[in-house]
C-alpha cells in the first residue's frame, strides 16, 4: 500500500470518527438537549444547500472576494517585501511600523471599511488585502534579505544591472519565502471572506451563516459551517499544488518527489 493511499485512509478513519463523536454527543451525550443538530442532520442540510442556486451564488462571491483580495496582496506585499529587503534604509525605517501593524488583525479597521464603502464586495477586498499584504511583505523581506550576497556580486561581476540581478537572482532566492508566505495567506483570505459577511453585511457565505443563525435554523446554520470547511480545504489544496508547481525546483519539493 502506498503512502499517499494510508494518509488518504487514516485521515478518512479521522473524519468518520469525528462525526461519529458529533452523532453520539449529540444523541445521547451532553449535547442531547441543546439546540445542536446531530451530524446527520447538519449533512442531510448541508446537501440540500447544494442543490440550490444560492449556495452557489454565495460561494462564488466569497471565493472572488478571496481571491481578487489575495492577488493584490500578493502583489503589494511582494513589492513592499522586495523594497524593503533591498535597502537597509527603508527596513530600519520601516521596522516599528511593520511590527506595529503585523499583529494588528483586520477584523479592527472592518467598521471602517463599512463606514467607507459600504457592505460591498469591495469592503471585503480590501480587508482580504489589509489581512495579508502584511504578512506577505514581511516574508518577502526576510527572503530577500537572506539572498547570498556572494551570488549578487557574482551577477554584478558579470555585468548586470540592479534590476536584472533583483529579478534573476534576488526574487528567485526569495520565492520559497514568498510561496509559504501565500500558502499562509490562502486559508487566511478565505476566512476574512466570510468574516466580511458575517460581521460586516458583505456578500457570500458569511451573510448567508448570518441568515441562518439569525432565524434559528441550526441544522443549515452547521451546513455552512461544513461547507466552509470542505471549501478551506480545496482552498488550502489548490494553493499547495501552485506552490510544488511553481518551486519544483527548489530543494525540498524535489525530496518530496523524487
């Protein structure tokens, strides 16, 4: 038996037996009268949601507002990254900043934002953006700053200019940063998504949990709640696989496929 098919089929076990936890508390456990549905019922709602259109139009909304937001996060905080490993002026000039802001969730400045713009599908890109561009740039930086300076006086050498050394040997030293950094961001932009919805009246599943919790609807209310799961895994997956794909090349990707 292959590892890859022993991980498929233990974490099969894992889930089976966690819904078999949620079955058992909720029947006959300490959950047995409170409003929680069983697992069944949650599972029964959840694929009755996705046999309607507004699960889908929801799921859609979340995903762009996800994935614009996470673009243009990658964009500014690889830009800012790149600038601020560059130059040991601009890192000491922008390190009390950057500490100040990094732990600073983007869940603080959502009242703002709907003051602002409004519960639109940009109010919630721009909190995707606030949540990540951050964290990208600080790994970006630190990747850039452990760049071999033996290799970039090598590309001087040999005649090349500050942007072609930034962009044939800086950047590529950086991209295992830059790629764990994004893989960090993905599930993170997904879940700001939702909480765009939840908290601040966006459009797509966030909005939609809210109109479930708030006519009591608890078995559709814990059907999103998986929904969102089972969506922050193919999230998760697919910015894993860009990432094998994009540093095949890179040391610990070629140990993992031979």
């Amino acid at each position: 038996m292959s590892t890859a098919l022993k991980r498929v089929l233990i974490g099969s076990l894992g889930v089976v037996l966690a819904f078999g936890a949620w079955q058992l508390a909720s029947k006959v456990g300490p959950l047995a009268d409170s409003p929680m549905p069983s697992a069944g019922e949650a599972i029964a709602a959840m694929f009755r949601l996705l046999t309607t259109v507004d699960l889908w139009l929801s799921a859609l909304d979340t995903l762009v507002i996800a994935v614009l937001g996470l673009l243009i996060a990658i964009v500014i905080g690889v830009a800012l990254g790149v600038a601020i490993g560059s130059s040991p002026l601009i890192m000491h000039a922008t390190r009390v900043v950057v500490e100040f802001l990094k732990p600073i969730p983007p869940i603080v400045v959502l009242p703002i934002l709907v003051l602002v713009l409004g519960p639109t599908p940009i109010m919630g890109i721009f909190l995707v953006v606030i949540g990540g561009a951050i964290a990208i740039a600080v790994q970006t930086s630190a990747g850039v700053f452990d760049t071999d300076p033996v290799r970039k006086a090598t590309g001087e050498t040999f005649g090349m200019a500050r942007a072609e050394v930034l962009a044939r040997i800086v950047l590529p030293s950086a991209l295992a940063y830059i790629g764990t950094a994004v893989r960090v961001a993905a599930p993170t932009s997904l879940i700001v998504a939702v909480v765009a919805g939840l908290l601040g009246g966006g459009p797509g599943l966030g909005q939609s949990l809210l109109q479930a919790q708030l006519a009591g609807n608890q078995p559709e209310l814990f059907a999103y709640v998986l929904i969102l799961g089972l969506l922050g895994l193919a999230f998760q997956g697919v910015s894993s696989l860009i990432e094998r794909r994009v540093l095949h090349w890179h040391p610990q990707f070629r140990k993992e496929n031979p």
